[in-house]
C-alpha cells in the first residue's frame, strides 16, 4: 500500500474508533423497576437553563444545585396501594421502592436501599468541612441527598433524600 492509501486508511480507522468509543460512553445501563429488567439508555443531558425551565424553583435548588431542604419541611408521598416506586424528579428514572423506606427521625425520607446500584451513582462529598457520600441519579446527575452508614438491616445504610427529589409512581 502507498502512503497516499495509508493516510485515508488510518483517518477512516481513527474515526471508526473514535465513533465506537463514543457511542459507548453515549449510553448507560439503567435498572427498570417495572419490567425487572436492566436496560441500556442515554444520559440525561441538559443546560441549566432547560433545567430551570423544567423543575420548580426548590427542585432546581435542591436536584442541580446540591442543596438541602430543611428537615421535617417536605411530606413524602406514600402509595395508598402501599407498593410504589419513587422516581427522580428531574428525570423519571427508578431510584427507591416505598418497601425500602423507613422512619429514622431524621426529617427526610430514608431508604435502607435503592432499586438498584445502577441507579444511585454515589460519590465523595467533601463540602461544608464534612466527609460524606453523596447520592445522585446515575443517568441525570441530580442531587438526591446522602448515603449514612447508620440504616436497619440488612444493608445499614440510610439514604437520606430530599423531598423535592423524588416523584412517587404508585403500584411498581
């Protein structure tokens, strides 16, 4: 092969790979609490302006902005058929089954797990002067609340979430 069919070659190869690559990394591997399965799905992705056009001022607050209601401010929904699965409210994703959610004094909804790992992205959180991990939905990066090593069994871990994050869909 002469070097003027190599360069076409490698540029079409390059980009071949480049577009593989990114396609992979373009979707994410979701748990559906509906039908039991994983699935693969995009990210949601979004400026902060489409953002604030979509959730509630407090929802921006709290979902994109890392903040914090205040305890006992907000009333979670509870399914009257007492099965439920509460969703990001920012993007509708699986992230809590009202069976997971129990009562710990603390002024916000806690869970001892969610639906899935997949789901609930959790990293380290550093701010305000304190060492904690913070909950987030794994396919739009909303702030959901943080994960406590003091939860019942059988996992002992407390999800504390705030309100305004979660959307209830009854009967999951």
């Amino acid at each position: 092969m002469n070097a003027k069919a190599v360069v076409p070659a490698v540029i079409f190869l390059t980009l071949f790979l480049l577009g593989t690559a990114m396609s992979e990394v373009a979707t994410i591997e979701i748990y559906n609490a509906v039908t039991g399965k994983t699935e693969k799905t995009s990210p949601v992705v979004k400026t902060e302006e489409e953002w604030k056009k979509i959730l509630a001022p407090e929802e921006y607050r709290v979902l994109r902005g890392k903040g914090t209601e205040r305890p006992f401010s907000g009333q979670c929904a509870i399914p009257k058929s007492g099965k439920g699965i509460y969703r990001c409210a920012a993007c509708g994703t699986d992230l809590f089954r009202y069976g997971n959610k129990f009562e710990s004094g603390t002024g916000w909804p806690s869970f001892w797990d969610p639906v899935s790992p997949l789901n609930v992205r959790i990293e380290e959180d550093d701010s305000f002067g304190m060492s904690r991990q913070e909950a987030l939905c794994a396919r739009c990066g909303g702030h959901l609340g943080h994960v406590f090593d003091d939860g019942p069994p059988p996992t002992g871990k407390r999800y504390c979430i705030n309100t305004v994050a979660l959307k209830l869909a009854e009967n999951r």
